[in-house]
C-alpha cells in the first residue's frame, strides 16, 4: 500500500512494555527500512537495538500495526526492518507487546494423537495473540497454548484454547494471529496481572 507520511497519525512503538510515541520521518520500500523519529526524553536506548517490536499509526482513518526488528540511529532515530505487511488493526483491547515468550501448543491429530508445536508469543491481549511458529497452523483446528509470564519475582502459569484468525509466512517461520476460545479463571485472572500491571508512555 502507498502511504504520504505527512499524512500518518498518532505513530508510536510497542516494544519491551513501553509505548514510545514519536513521528514516522520516511518509509524506504526499496530498502524495506522505515525510519522513526524519537522524542528528546524516550526511554529507547541502544540496548534495544535488534529487538522485536511493533509499529502503530494511523492513516486515513484507519489504525495499522507493522512488526519487525528495530535498531536504534543516534541520535534520535529508530530504524525498523519490517516482517510482515502493514494490517489493519481491529482489536480494541489493551494489547501488550511480550519479551519472546516461549510458549507450547497442542492439537488432536489422527486417532485422537497429541501432537506439540513450539512457538514464540510476539504480543497478546485478553482476547488474543499473536504467535509464531515453525509450522503452518490450521484455521480448522482447536489448539491449546501453555506460557508463562515473568512477573516481579515468580512466573504465572497460562492455559488456554485456541483459534487461528489468521496466518502470514515469512521466511521459515508462519506469524500467527489467534483468538481465545476457552480460558480458565485462574489463567484468566495470571492475564490480567500481567497485562496491566503498568506501562510507560512518552509523548512527542
């Protein structure tokens, strides 16, 4: 999709539980780069160079996420490698961008056989996740995602079904969106911990 950036509002980075809000100076489709410009007081710093994140703005009307690598140019100046295409985003629930969380999945394949699946949550919701994986997974089965989350000084045991939304490749890896089916109260209520026990936020 072409985008003016004169035309893109309220941009901001997802990464490391922090929402830094700043300004999309250019978009290089040529080098598939995408420069960002930070506020003077951000929190980024060079440790979070080669990082995971996620990039917010909106156009049109419409709010776009686009995930990839960032690396930091001083300085003031993210520059994000994507790996996906800019989606739309449709969730309104607080979505909380994770550290890499290993997590485990699970389905009933032939003769009621349990197959598992290792896999990478990227960002999660109350509603949802999404999730990479090595292999394709299916919009016709249930799974069942296992995680922890780190929170102060324990972990907090999640448990909860499946659904696949959607799915995109990129290289040798298959990025994931899912939705929550069935999710005990326990898991539930871990969630929920960890989703709002704070975030900072810095202006432009």
């Amino acid at each position: 999709m072409e985008i003016n950036t004169a035309e893109i509002k309220k941009a901001e980075i997802y990464i490391d539980n922090s929402v830094i809000s700043g300004k999309i100076t250019e978009i290089d489709k040529k080098q598939g780069k995408i420069y960002f410009e930070l506020p003077v007081d951000s929190p980024f710093s060079i440790a979070t160079m080669g990082k995971r994140a996620e990039l917010f703005f909106e156009h049109e009307g419409k709010k776009y996420f686009i995930a990839g690598k960032i690396f930091f140019q001083p300085p003031s100046k993210v520059i994000m490698t994507p790996d996906t295409d800019a989606e739309i985003e449709k969730r309104a629930d607080k979505r909380l961008e994770a550290p890499s969380l290993p997590a485990t999945i699970s389905y009933h394949g032939v003769f009621h056989k349990k197959h598992m699946i290792k896999g990478t949550i990227i960002n999660i919701s109350l509603k949802g996740a999404r999730i990479e994986t090595n292999e394709v997974l299916s919009k016709d089965l249930s799974y069942e995602l296992y995680t922890s989350f780190p929170f102060h000084h324990t972990c907090l045991q999640f448990h909860s079904f499946f659904v696949v939304r959607n799915h995109q490749p990129y290289r040798n890896i298959f990025i994931n969106g899912v939705s929550f089916t069935d999710m005990d109260i326990e898991s539930e209520n871990n969630l929920k911990k960890y989703l709002f026990r704070g975030q900072k936020k810095t202006v432009f």
